[in-house]
C-alpha cells in the first residue's frame, strides 16, 4: 500500500517533490509540466470563456498536504490557499491521527435539493394536488437528465411547505434529486424550472424562484479521529483543547473564528478540486447555527485512555465531473493526485482535513499561541515583501526567526545588510 507519510517532505525541493507526487499519483509527464509550467493552470483564452469581461489569470499557491490516512486509505492532498501554515499544520494532524488509525469519514448520498416558489395561491388545496402530481412532476424533471435517469439516478422526491411571509404565505415545492458524483447546480436549476409550468397549471399560483438551495442538508458527512495523548503532548494540552473547544460552543465570537480554521482546511481542497467554494461555506455556516445559536462545527472529548477524540459534521456538496472540472487543467490534475473515485469519497477527505486543520489551530492556541508557528512560517512572505530575492529570502528569515523579530522593517533593514 502506498503510504502518505513522506519524512522531511517540506525540506525536498520542488523536483524531488514533484518526483513523490507523480509516483504516488501516476502522473503523466504531460501533467507535471502544466504544474509547473501552467501559471495556475488556465491561459488568458480559457478564462475569457469562463467569465466575463477576463482581464489576466490570479493564481494562487498549490501545496501538498501528507500523513492523511481516510477510512484506511492514503492520501496526498492537493491544497490550494494564500495562508501560511495550513498545509504545515493540517500535515501535523494528519501525522497524529495516523498513530491510532486515521481518520474514519462517511458522506451520505449525494441529494440536491430544488425549491419552486410559488405565490398568490391557496396552499392547503394546492400542497394535495401536486401530491397527486407527483409522478407526472418527476417524469418531466427527469426527462430533462437521460444521463441520470440511465444510472438509476435523478429526480427522486417531491416535498411542499408553507412558509409565512411580511407579504403573505408562500408555497414552496422543493425536489430532491440524487446528482451521482456531480455538485448538481446546473441540474437541479434545469429541472425546477421544467417543472415550473406544470406547478403554476396545478396550483393555479404564480412562480417566481426556480433554484437549488446551496443548503445540502441531504449531503452530510461526518468524520472522526483519535489524537494519540502522547502525540498531542499529554493530558494537559488534551484539556485544554477541550476548554477550547468549550469555548466557542458557548461563544459566537469565538465560534466564528473556531469554524474560520476549519474552513481552512476544507476550502483549500475545495479550490484545488474546482469546487464550489461559496456554496460549501455558506452551507457550513448555515449548519453551525442549525440549532438555532450558532456554534462549532467540530466536537472535541476525551476517550477512556485520555486520547483525544475530535468529530466534524457539516453539509458538503462537491463532485468530481462536471462543472470546473471539465474545463480546468489543474483541477483535473489536483483530483487525480487525491485518486477518488466518487463525490462521497472527496467529501470524507475534505471533511478530514477540516478535523485536522481545526485540531492544530485549537493545539496551537492552547499551547504556544498561535503566532509563533505563523509567523515562522509567514517570515517568507515578509522578506519576499521587503524586496528579496529568491537567493537572499532563507537568509533573512533564518536571522529573523532567531532574533524572535520577525517583522517587515526588520527585513528591509537585514536586506540593506546583504
């Protein structure tokens, strides 16, 4: 089995870790040079058919966390973010977590829900009619995805509610389809409105919304992992991550910060893989406060051996065809470096790395603080910013970090000295 614990990984140099990347993943020669030779994977001509008004391309750093061993498999983990230390940290994790198991992750079905408003209607005579309905409603759905329909997939469920509105009560029609291993956007959007004409016929009302709800209550996943006592650092760093964690159960300040660090985690896979990062933070966001006060996405205890125990749950709508996928190089390339094979799959990694990212920042806060490792780690962007070049930056930061002065004046000064 190949394995994702890669010593010393940070210290190679970007041959010799492309090297590990292109063994590990089976990379094709081809693939390697659009990573290292693409920019960000996309030219100007493929942008400006991606969005409007394209002026130029942004790129952003793509790095590899390792260690990560999900439901018994080996992972190296395409991260695509701007913050120092994430990929440091998350790699950490995953090292401790490796020492009794890995991390163990389900995701359920991937389920898009649709929701078609309708006004001006009377909802207690209409809800039973497009019950009656509800067989003719799927047909046309479906008949709008042959590609579903052919895997046993597609429109599967139709569901009514009232709501109450400052302007009147509404009717809302929401259906449920199984996307398969697409995020299931565009779909979902296709067949609320092929349904709409026939929902206004039963009802007699006026639709207005036809749109998926980025909501993904039907796509939860759920991960787990035990953090070894003596990886962690004993009992008293285990205690305190609990206090922690308590903290931001109890407090939305807090809270919010707590989840920012998971998100880290998570949307830095969701942008390698072409996700849709806003939908997935909006989503998790939304589950956070499920209970009605908003809190931490994570859960952290103690097993009877003192280990730690960390959960994560949260809604999460990815795929791995369609969408950005299709079109970006790099995307492509990120997906298959992970190796999965389904929807299900890339959600457990992402929400595993989620857990991970989350435990570090809570470790780091409850230990040494968190801008010791940070800024360690940060104090390459500084000299980079203070004007060095490539040959001089290792230099300063080594001086930097020993003067326990890491700083963008104190930069420019060592600069001045070279």
């Amino acid at each position: 089995m190949v394995d994702s614990s890669i010593p010393k990984f940070f210290e190679k140099n970007r041959k010799e870790k492309l090297e590990i990347v292109k063994n590990f993943s089976n990379l094709t020669e081809t693939e390697i040079e659009i990573i290292k030779n693409s920019g960000g994977g996309i030219s100007f001509e493929q942008a400006d058919t991606m969005v409007e008004n394209a002026i130029g391309v942004f790129s952003l750093p793509l790095g590899i966390a390792t260690n990560f061993q999900v439901n018994q498999k080996d992972y190296l983990v395409p991260m695509v973010i701007e913050e120092s230390s994430v990929i440091a940290a998350a790699s950490k994790a995953a090292k401790i977590a490796k020492i009794q198991g890995g991390f163990s992750a389900k995701a359920d079905e991937s389920f898009c829900i649709g929701q078609i408003q309708v006004v001006d209607t009377d909802t207690k005579s209409s809800i039973p009619k497009i019950m009656q309905s509800s067989q003719e409603i799927l047909d046309i759905a479906n008949s709008k995805s042959q590609t579903l329909s052919k895997m046993g997939k597609g429109a599967k469920e139709i569901t009514c509610k009232e709501i109450k509105t400052e302007v009147g009560p509404m009717l809302i029609v929401e259906l449920l389809i199984d996307v398969g291993d697409a995020m299931g956007a565009n779909v979902t959007n296709t067949m609320c409105e092929a349904i709409a004409p026939l929902i206004e016929k039963l009802t007699g009302g006026r639709v207005v919304l036809r749109i998926l709800s980025n909501y993904s209550t039907r796509r939860m996943v759920r991960a787990t992992a035990i953090f070894d006592k003596q990886g962690v650092g004993g009992e008293q760093v285990i205690d305190n991550i609990i206090l922690a964690y308590q903290f931001a159960v109890n407090d939305e300040y807090r809270a919010v910060t707590h989840n920012k660090g998971t998100m880290n985690g998570i949307i830095a896979v969701a942008n390698a893989t072409g996700q849709d990062s806003r939908a997935i933070e909006a989503a998790a966001n939304a589950f956070a406060a499920h209970s009605g006060r908003y809190g931490s996405l994570t859960k952290w205890s103690k097993d009877k051996n003192g280990n730690l125990i960390g959960n994560i749950e949260l809604p999460l709508s990815v795929g791995i065809v369609g969408g950005i996928i299709n079109v970006h190089p790099m995307a492509k390339i990120c997906t298959k470096i992970l190796g999965v094979t389904s929807a299900q799959e890339l959600a457990c990694i992402m929400a595993s790395v989620g857990l991970a990212q989350n435990f570090s920042a809570i470790m780091a806060l409850a230990t040494e603080g968190i801008q010791k490792g940070h800024m360690k780690l940060h104090a390459k962007n500084i000299a980079s910013a203070a004007g060095a070049k490539p040959e001089q930056i290792d230099k300063i930061v080594q001086k930097m970090v020993q003067e326990n002065n890491i700083s963008l004046n104190r930069a420019k000064e060592l600069l001045d000295q070279t």
